[in-house]
C-alpha cells in the first residue's frame, strides 16, 4: 500500500511546488496508472514515494508511507523490500559494468545466499525478455535493453510494491507488450503496481484504475474505455513534402562490435524534403546506424556520405547536422540553459545579432524560457529532452538526426517538436527519426525503414512498410486502427 497524505514538496531554487496538497492512497494488490502533461509531477512523486526525493532537495509537508511506514523515518535497507523504482531514465540507476553484476547487486546487498542471487538474477533477465543478456557488457546495450536491465535488477529485489517511471520509453513494440503481460502477471501474484506513462494504450488492460496529475495535484480519470479513447492515435495532416537533393547516402555499411554483428550491407540514402522513420526491435543496430552516420563509429566496410562528401571525421559535418541523442544527459555540456542553447551558434559562426533572439524564440517555443540560468542538469527528463531539441534546432543545420527524440514528452510537446521538424524538412532540410512509436511513424513520416539484426528488411512509404510488417506476422509494430 503507498499513501500521500496532504503532501506538498517544492524543489530548491524553484518558487511554484512541484506536488500541491495532494492526497492518493494505492491499496494492496492495485495497479493504478498515473498519467498526466510533461512538468506535472509523476516523476517526483515516483522518487518521493521510495525516498529518493526528502529535506535535503526541497521543501516538503504532508507525509509519504509505504505499507503503514513512513518513508522519511524508514530505513534504506528496509525500503528496498517494500518499494522498488525503475526510473524514466535506466542509465542513470546502473552502478556495474556487466548486466549479470547490475541484476545481482540488491540481491548482494541484502545479504542473500549465493544461491538465491543466481536464481533472482536468473529469474528476473527471463521475465523481462533479457535472458539473452546475461553475459554482456552495460556500455554495448541499447538504451532499450538497459531499460529491460533497469526493470530485472528491481524485480530481482522482489518488493510488495513496484512504480515504473515511463518503462517503455525506449523499448519496442514488442517489448512494450511483453512488459504488459509481465506486470500483469506480477499484479495477479499480488504486487501493487504503479506505472507512470505517457503512452499507456499497452497498459490499460491490465490497471484497476487511472490518475492524472496536473500541475502537482491529482485527479481520478473516471471510466478506463474514455481512458482508451484518449490514448488514439496522432490525429494530424500529414505534410506532403517535395524530395529535394541528397543528403546522406549510406553504401554497403557494415559494423561490428567485436564478434557480435550490428550492422549488415546497409543500403539507404536521404533527401532534402523527407522525414525518415527508422524503427525496429531494440538492439536492431538503429543508433549504430546514426553513430555511424556522424563519424562516431568506423564501418568495417562501405561509405557513408554527407552532402555528397565521404565522412571522414565528426567535425568535418557536425554543423550540417543536429544530432539529439538518444539518452538526454549525454549531450549536456554547458553550465546554464541560456549558454547550452547558444553553444552550436556560437561555435558555427553564427552572428552575434541573431544569436540572441533565435536562442529566445527557441527557448519559448519549448517552454524553457524561465530557466535560462539554470543548470541543465537540474531540469526533469523532459525537459532536458526538449533543450537538447532546441540547441540543435536554433542552428537550422541541413539535416537532423533524432534518435528517440520523445522520452518525457506528453503528446502536446511530441506534436510540438514534429511541426517544428516538419517546417524546417518543408523548407528542404532532412530528418532522420529512430522511433518505436507506429502510430508516430505513420503520422508524421515520408519514409520508413525497417531494421532487423543489422539489416534493412523494408524502406518504403509508411503503408507499405506496414503492410510488409503485416504479412511478416509483426501484429506488434502495426498502427492503432490499421486493417
């Protein structure tokens, strides 16, 4: 059972609190979902609920408890056995090197029979679909496999209680309704469940009812199947863009990291004027491809050109491209919000006149003008997401790469970062987009290619892609309504 009693928390240096007089009780055995816009407050009432959140980093009243123990006053080491976390972003919770290590390190910590570990670590990689992972490396996975990685080694805790902070966000189709069945088999053994999410139509199934959250306070959402109707597909026009001339040309490209093969004779080339969606199972070798596109990697065999000239080194066409990475942290460099978004101009020659007021046109645009002196790092998930959208999108560069560019990000803001991308591609800029979101696809893409072990099993228009995924058995990968 998880409680909030009249709770109000306010971060340090922040004059509006992040969660208002709230008051939620879970009861035993429920699973609930918690929805609600980027900036509402899921992500802090997730940490305040396992005491990663307390005095320390803000100001709080009102009371947290987990099974009838107040937070604030409970031991760590008692904690863990009733609540665990899985965070929006898994990186930031890993602290070894291997994935066998990760999953055994609470195990380890409570002090279990070394028998025991090797069975929970065994046990929790399989439940999640990782058993494949066991023996690798944290630094070789996917964002999408150390999400998988992030769920085994809370579950391996076996706590009474378990929150999950956006666990699909970088995981595929199919590895978001696995997870599903997982949680909702978990529930059914009696565990009480919360997920936090954005995109919840894999969810709805499975939860015994739904709050929102809307600037720190919660409201009940009422009946699941108006819940399911607000969970539909995007509903835009999409624009139909003229092809223009050839950006990035990819030939033959081959990649391998060590034994394990990532890319295989991969074929693909992007004009001005189109929006390319790249999708496929986590570990496919997406964001190997786009390393390998911005010279951070070197293919074993073929070419990568960049505006019909060979890559060479990053530097040679980093201000031809915006690159958003695909964790949020990994691209923050400067000291405060204002100087992160002026960074690429600055560098690439832009005008001091301009520099200014297409840095506070940006910094409007993706609601981040009041945090102009803040530190980046002290920013939510989606928020960060949004900043490292914007420092690349202030340079108007030719092309952008975008890999999971939508972490955080309620459908307002997703539909925001599109119609900026779909203006700039109008105006025969290129986009390539690694997404696991169809019904995004679908939307918004010109293009898609279909990444399988390495190689590109279709590229085509978006329906003929699908139709392709269709007849391939991949029910998984098909848009909301398609037929």
């Amino acid at each position: 059972m998880i409680d909030f009693h009249e709770l109000t928390y306010t971060y340090d240096g922040r004059d509006e609190p992040a969660i208002r007089d709230l008051d939620l009780s879970v009861g035993d055995n429920e699973f609930i979902l918690i929805k609600g816009r980027s900036g509402s407050g899921k992500s802090t009432l997730a940490k305040l609920a396992t005491g990663f959140l307390g005095p320390d980093d803000g100001e709080i009243s009102g009371s947290v408890s987990i099974d009838g123990k107040a937070v604030a006053s409970t031991p760590r080491e008692e904690l863990v056995e009733s609540v665990g976390l899985v965070q929006q972003d898994p990186e930031s919770q890993m602290v070894t090197l291997r994935v066998a290590d990760e999953v055994a390190f609470g195990p380890e910590n409570l002090g279990l029979e070394r028998g025991e570990i090797s069975r929970r670590v065994t046990d929790s990689l399989e439940i999640v679909g990782g058993g494949d992972l066991f023996g690798r490396e944290i630094q070789d996975l996917s964002s999408g496999e150390k999400q998988k990685v992030a769920i085994a080694s809370v579950l391996a805790l076996r706590p009474r209680n378990l929150i999950l902070d956006e666990p699909t966000s970088s995981l595929d189709p199919g590895s978001t309704m696995g997870l599903g069945v997982v949680l909702g088999n978990l529930h059914r053994q009696g565990l009480t469940i919360v997920v936090i999410e954005h995109r919840y139509r894999w969810v709805i199934e499975y939860i015994d009812r739904a709050v929102e959250l809307d600037k720190g306070r919660a409201r009940e959402v009422g009946h699941i199947g108006r819940l399911a109707d607000s969970a539909a597909p995007f509903r835009v026009q999409k624009r139909h863009h003229s092809r223009g001339r050839k950006l990035i040309s990819v030939r033959g490209l081959s990649f391998s990291y060590g034994r394990r093969k990532a890319l295989h004779e991969v074929d693909i080339e992007v004009h001005g004027g189109e929006i390319l969606g790249i999708i496929g199972d986590n570990g496919s070798g997406k964001t190997t491809l786009i390393s390998t596109i911005m010279g951070f990697l070197r293919p074993a065999e073929g070419s990568v050109e960049v505006k019909g000239r060979p890559v060479q080194a990053t530097s040679d066409i980093w201000s031809d491209i915006g690159l958003v990475f695909q964790n949020p942290t990994h691209q923050l460099i400067e000291a405060t919000v204002g100087d992160e978004i002026e960074f690429g101009p600055r560098n690439f020659g832009m005008p001091d006149d301009d520099i200014g007021e297409k840095c506070r046109i940006m910094m409007d645009y993706f609601d981040l003008t009041g945090y102009a002196l803040s530190s980046p790092h002290s920013l939510s998930v989606g928020e960060k997401r949004r900043l490292n959208v914007a420092s690349v999108a202030v340079y108007e560069p030719d092309i952008f790469l975008l890999d999971e560019p939508f972490i955080g990000q309620d459908l307002g803001n997703v539909e925001r970062i599109m119609e900026l991308i779909g203006s700039r591609v109008a105006g025969g800029s290129a986009c390539v987009l690694v997404t696991h979101d169809p019904d995004l696809a679908m939307a918004y893409c010109d293009r898609v290619a279909f990444l399988e072990e390495g190689e590109i099993k279709a590229d085509g228009d978006p329906e003929s892609v699908f139709r392709y995924l269709d007849r391939a058995g991949k029910d998984w990968y098909l848009p909301a309504g398609w037929c």
